[in-house]
C-alpha cells in the first residue's frame, strides 16, 4: 500500500475562524494537528500593507486565499517566525512550514539568524519558501527597491548558503558585503533548513533556485505537465534526483456562494490526480471548510481519515 498523502495545515489567513489578535489559538491548532496525525502546519507573512493590497478588490468570500490585490489592507500578518517558534517549543514532531518569507525585505545576516536560531530550536523541523512578494506599497515602505528584489534575494540565499557552512564566512556582492563574520549556533543541518520554492510557474529564477537550493516544489495555483516535465529535466541535467523534491499541492475548495463554506469531499478529490502527478504534500485551509473552531480536532480527524483513504 502507497504511504498515506502528507497533509499540512496552513494556519494563516483563518480569521474566520479566530481573531487577529488570538494568536495562542494558532498554538493550540498546530498542537491539535499534530496529534491528528498532519506533517507540518504552515504560516506566511507580510511585514505591513498598503493600498495596493486590495487593489483588485477584496475577496468575496473572506475564507478564500490572499492573494495579489485581494485583500482589506487590514488584514492581520503576525510574525511567521516568532509564532513559529512557539509552536516549536508547543509540539515535538511536525515540520514548521515558513511559507513566503520576505527575504529581500530583511538582511541575509538577520535573517541567517533568525532561521538558524529556529531551525536549531526545532531540531531540523523547519522548512522555509524563501520569496520576493507582489506589494509594491511594502517595498516602499521599507525602502527596498521593488524592480530588484529577484536579484536581491539570489544573492541573499547565496549569503545563507555561505554563513551557514562556514566560519568565519566572507561575501562580496551586489548588494551585500562582509569579511570574517562569526554566525554561531548555526542551524540544525550544515546546508541551513530544507528550502521549498514555488510560483505560478516554472520560469527562469524560480527553476534556477529550485536546482540549485531546492528541497520541495510549492507552486501557487495549479503547475501545467510541461512545468513539471521542465522541473524534473532540469534537475536532471544538474546531477539531481527529481524524486528528491518534495512536491506540495493542496485542496481545490469550490465555494457555493460568498456567505459558506466548501465541501471537504470534493475539495479532497483533486489530490488524487495530484498523487499521480508525482505530488506528496498537500495543504488544507480549515477556515474554508468549518466555522466554528470547537469543530477543528473533528475536522482534523476528518482530513486524515480521507487522505488515508486515498492512500487505499
């Protein structure tokens, strides 16, 4: 019998479900899915907003995913990696998904830091989606050249990559410049946490991360065969086993009308033809699904009972 799907509860964006101030609620979700029997929980981030974050519009159904101008610039963002790191020390086995990281918006030094320092706390749970984003309201409000934050971020995990494995470590680029640093405690691994990469495609810097620092495919939307027949060839073509990248899809929810909730049935089918793709991995939103959070442990429950199935 296969290995039953992955499942991964992504615990942004639930504010259906709990108020943006309730942050100990998140702690007590991950610990729930974690005893449910899921692999990882997941959060992103934002630093701030602006106008442009609901330039398109805000989303009619408010338990749909953020996305590029959809959404209240109000919306609640805590800081990924501190909740992250409390509900490292609340769990003892699910991976720690830190899912769209603003790597331009932070110095490689502070950020090889931070995720070093939670890595290690974790005992090698933590898995970062290094990113550049869509705001350019954010960028500018930290002072970040919005047109060169690719650039900026392959230099920034090169600088990881280097003061991760080495000291002291030196690096002279573009952007970033240094001589004889000391980072100690270093992360759990020599090589940093597992790295996921993802977006609406299989383009140029997206493909040249993924073979270069890539431990797992996270795309956003749904990838065509020819962007996965391009991925596989291009590890390929690099020394690498395709089968070594984690590939992470999701639930498909259909929402019947702006006011309820998706079926978690018909959501859950899509994973079969994921499975047949080569995918492992899959990401459930519950506020999609229930609104009541007392219903949460069932739904948990639920989930996995499904994914068994799937496994059968």
């Amino acid at each position: 019998m296969p290995a039953a799907p992955r499942m991964l509860l992504i615990l942004s964006e639930n504010w259906t479900l709990a108020d943006g101030r309730e942050l100990p609620a998140l702690v007590r979700w991950a610990r729930e899915a974690e005893d449910a029997g899921f692999d990882a929980v997941m959060l992103s981030e934002h630093v701030v907003l602006g106008p442009d974050a609901g330039a398109h519009g805000v989303m009619a159904n408010p338990r749909a995913y953020a996305a590029p101008g959809n959404q209240d610039p109000a919306t609640p963002w805590p800081s990924s990696l501190l909740l992250l790191s409390a509900i490292a020390a609340a769990t003892s086995r699910i991976r720690l998904v830190a899912s769209a990281v603003l790597a331009p918006l932070r110095h490689p030094l502070l950020l090889a830091r931070e995720l070093g320092t939670l890595d290690l706390l974790s005992e090698g749970r933590l898995v970062v989606q290094p990113g550049v984003s869509w705001s350019r309201d954010e960028y500018a409000a930290l002072a970040v050249p919005f047109g060169r934050r690719g650039r900026i971020l392959d230099e920034q995990l090169a600088v990881l990559e280097t003061v991760w494995r080495e000291t002291p470590a030196s690096f002279h680029g573009e952007f970033f410049d240094f001589s004889d640093v000391y980072l100690e405690p270093k992360a759990h691994r020599p090589e940093g946490p597992r790295m996921w990469f993802g977006g609406q495609h299989v383009h140029g810097p997206v493909l040249e991360r993924l073979v270069r620092y890539g431990h797992g495919f996270h795309p956003f939307g749904t990838p065509s065969s020819a962007d996965l027949a391009l991925l596989r060839s291009a590890l390929t073509a690099a020394g690498r086993d395709p089968d070594d990248i984690e590939m992470v899809g999701g639930t498909r929810a259909r929402f019947p009308d702006d006011d309820s909730c998706a079926d978690l049935g018909e959501a859950m089918a899509p994973i079969a033809e994921q499975i047949e793709q080569g995918f492992t991995t899959f990401c459930v939103k519950p506020s999609q699904f229930i609104d009541d959070p007392a219903d949460l442990p069932r739904f948990l429950r639920e989930v996995m009972r499904r994914a068994e199935a799937l496994a059968g």
